[in-house]
C-alpha cells in the first residue's frame, strides 16, 4: 500500500492543463465503438477507470489503438459486438458497468460483468430494474456485482421516471433504447450531466430533450466523428479549492470542461467568495469548454450562512469531498445535505471526509445525508484514502493547508481517475 507524504505549501502558481474528463472518455469511446466507421478521440482520460472500459470493449471484439491520450476505435456499428469469452472486468468503474448494461441487454449473446471489491459493494438494482421492463434478463446477487446479463435483442422501449438523480441510470437507459424497438423515454426530477445526450448527438443521434424528458428511438445508425475530450472539470476543483484557499496563489487551468449540468461547483465557489474568472469560453464538440483563473484571497472567505442543498447536488456531487475541505477555510463553515447518494461511492465518502478531518483537528458535525464543517485550523496527520480516489486527493488539498505533514495511507487510488494527480499538484506548488 503507497503512502504519500504531504507538506504544508505557500501559494499555487503557473499553467496547467489536467487529464480529460472521465465521464466524456467513457462514453465517447462506448459510443464510437456502436457507431459505423473510425473515431479519433484527442484527450482521452488516462485514468483506471477508463481503460477498464477500453478493456471490456476489447473483449467485445471493438478494435482500438491507443497512443498516450490518443485512441483510434474501429466502430462496430449497434450490432456488431461479439460475445465476450470471459467476464469482463470493470475495475472500479461504476461509469462502466452501469452505462456498458444498457448496451449488452440488447445484445443477442450472453456477458457478465464484474468488478473489484468496491465496485461489488455498490447498488445495481438501480440498472437492473429499468432493463428488466425493457425486456432485459440480468441476474445479480442481491443487486450486486457480478451481473449476468442474458442478451435479448427484442427489448421494447419505454417510459421511465427516475427515482434518483443519476446520469449514469439515464444513460444505461438511453443506450438500451437504442438497441430497443420503438422509443425509450426518461423523465428525470432534476437535470443531470448530459454528456450521453450531447455524445449521441454528436454521432448522429436524435435525441429530444424537453421539460426534463429526454427520448430516443431505437435502431438510429451512428456515423463516426472525431473528437476531442475536454479536460475534467472534476478534477479541476482540487486545484481551485487548493488555489484560492492559499493567499497569494495565481492559477490557470487550461481547456477545462463547461457543461452546464457540471458547473454547480464553479457556482459555488464564486458564492462563496472565490476569486474565479472564466475565459476563452467556447464549443468543441458539442460541448462547452473555457478557461480558468483563480487567486488566492487573504483572510477567510464566505458569507454569514453557508449552506449547499437541493437541487445543486446532484450537479456537484464529485466536488463534495474537496467542497468540505474548503469549509475549514470559510469563516461561517459549510453544510453539505441531501447528500446521501455519497453513502454509496467508492466509500461512504460522508463518512471519509468526516473521520480524516476529525484526524486532522478539524470540527465537524455528520448528518445521514451531509455533514456541517465549521472553519478549523488544520494540524497535519495520517489520513486514510479508504481506497476511494476523490478522498485521496481531497486530503492532498487539506495537507497543503496544514500545519504539520500529512500523510496519505492508500494514495494509490488516484489513479482511477488522475494518474500522475501528485506530480501534477507539486508543480503547482514548485511554480510558485
């Protein structure tokens, strides 16, 4: 297990540009691989994640060649997949496993899916429900990994409400639709990341959205299209917590992603009192796409009351992690709640952030759904990652601000989403 030892920094400085955004990576290399021709994707995300699902495709009979952040796929058109010959492995990607189910249910051969120790852990019913009124047989136990998906290319197309806010149910859905005869609907409570709608546009889809319904019919064709992945603007954020919590720090960050329905974070932080610019703005490929600046404020930031709730969660809900180290810094704290979807991540991240900040002096109060941090001064400690990558790399941030050294137990993680995150933070830090 790699531990990694975190010093106090002064200030974040220079010009960086961040891996490409994982949930883009991931369904720009499922959906060229559905569509007829070959694709050229430009920043594709380096991480775990995303070279499971390069993997499980593999397996699939998709043709790729992969050269750095460059991935060349040969399209198989929606029909072209071959029946995998062993299970295929998504690691720790639940992105994966969720959106690859609404694939294979329309497949006329059989696959399962597995996944590590984590993974396994995590709640699949949420899939396995809505395939099963398409038509779709899954076995799972208890509604876990591994799943056992019996391919019917009969599924039928239908009209789904989403219980909970989730992208990754709306795009298994959606991808089942278009294996499904006739169309397949979802009605969702709250916008959620939209990347799905705006990649299967991009290849050729039809897809309608209105009043939070969104429709496909079954059977489109997809052509080929390159494109470029913008860079993550979920990762972005432990480098704007890190920068604006240091006075002095003056930091830009290159081609970071825009989408409107991932943007809850930069929101927040402005409000809180961040001193956050964005330039450059602009569309590549149907996404949105600009740069930013933060800098360092002196004294603590914030207003009388801070409170994230509603809404806005479902938008932000990666940031949350690196959201509460932030709160240490605010001068009223911060209250996180309708939160309860982080219980079933990586880790209980709820529970995570709780008991590292606590390790670190920090006051903080847990709620089932949230917790309340109130504005702490930190003392360095050793931290446990829980084997959860957003953790990993919150608490890399909170040893910045620390007195004292830190220590990460586990650090390896982060590799599931930012291979090279600790390189990348220390030259932010050596810039300066």
């Amino acid at each position: 297990m790699r531990q990694m030892l975190i010093k106090p920094a002064a200030e974040l400085r220079g010009t960086l540009k961040l891996p490409g955004d994982k949930s883009i990576s991931h369904r720009s290399a499922m959906i060229s691989s559905l569509a007829v021709g070959t694709t050229t994707i430009d920043n594709y995300a380096a991480s775990a994640d995303c070279s499971s699902t390069l993997s499980c495709l593999a397996e699939l009979g998709v043709k790729f060649e992969r050269a750095g952040a460059v991935v060349r796929i040969e399209g198989t058109g929606i029909r072209g997949f071959r029946a995998p010959s062993v299970p295929l492995d998504c690691g720790n990607s639940g992105t994966t496993m969720r959106l690859i189910t609404g694939i294979l249910a329309g497949q006329r051969f059989e696959s399962t899916l597995v996944g590590d120790a984590s993974l396994s852990k995590r709640p699949m019913r949420r899939v396995i429900g809505p395939m099963v009124a398409m038509g779709g047989t899954i076995d799972a136990d208890d509604g876990h990994a591994p799943l056992r998906i019996h391919g019917n290319p009969g599924l039928k197309g239908f009209e789904h409400t989403l219980s909970i806010a989730s992208a990754q149910i709306k795009s298994c859905i959606l991808l089942a639709g278009l294996h499904a005869e006739g169309t397949t609907v979802v009605h969702e409570p709250t916008p959620t990341r939209d990347h799905t709608e705006r990649m299967l546009k991009w290849f050729g889809a039809v897809v309608e959205s209105e009043n939070g319904a969104i429709s496909i019919n079954g059977g489109q064709t997809l052509a080929a299209r390159d494109l470029s992945v913008p860079c993550d603007i979920s990762a972005a954020a432990f480098f704007l917590v890190a920068a604006a919590s240091l006075s002095g720090s003056d930091l830009k960050l290159v081609n970071v992603g825009l989408n409107p329905t991932r943007t809850g974070v930069i929101d927040v932080l402005i409000d809180l009192g961040v001193d956050l610019a964005i330039l450059n703005e602009r569309e590549v490929c149907n996404e949105l796409v600009g740069d930013l600046t933060v800098r360092g404020r002196r004294g603590p930031l914030g207003s009388d009351a801070n409170i994230v709730r509603g809404g806005i969660i479902a938008n932000l809900i990666d940031e949350i992690p690196i959201l509460a180290i932030l709160g240490t810094q605010l001068e009223a704290g911060l209250e996180i709640r309708d939160a309860a979807e982080l219980r079933v991540k990586e880790s209980d991240r709820i529970r995570s952030v709780v008991d590292n900040l606590r390790r670190m002096g920090a006051e903080i109060e847990e709620f089932p759904d949230g917790f309340r941090v109130s504005r702490s001064k930190l003392t360095g400690a050793r931290v446990d990652s829980f084997d959860d990558h957003r953790i990993a790399m919150a608490f890399a941030v909170a040893g910045l601000l620390a007195e004292g050294e830190t220590e990460i137990i586990g650090a390896e993680c982060v590799d599931v989403s930012f291979p090279g995150f600790f390189d990348t933070l220390q030259s932010a830090v050596s810039a300066s």
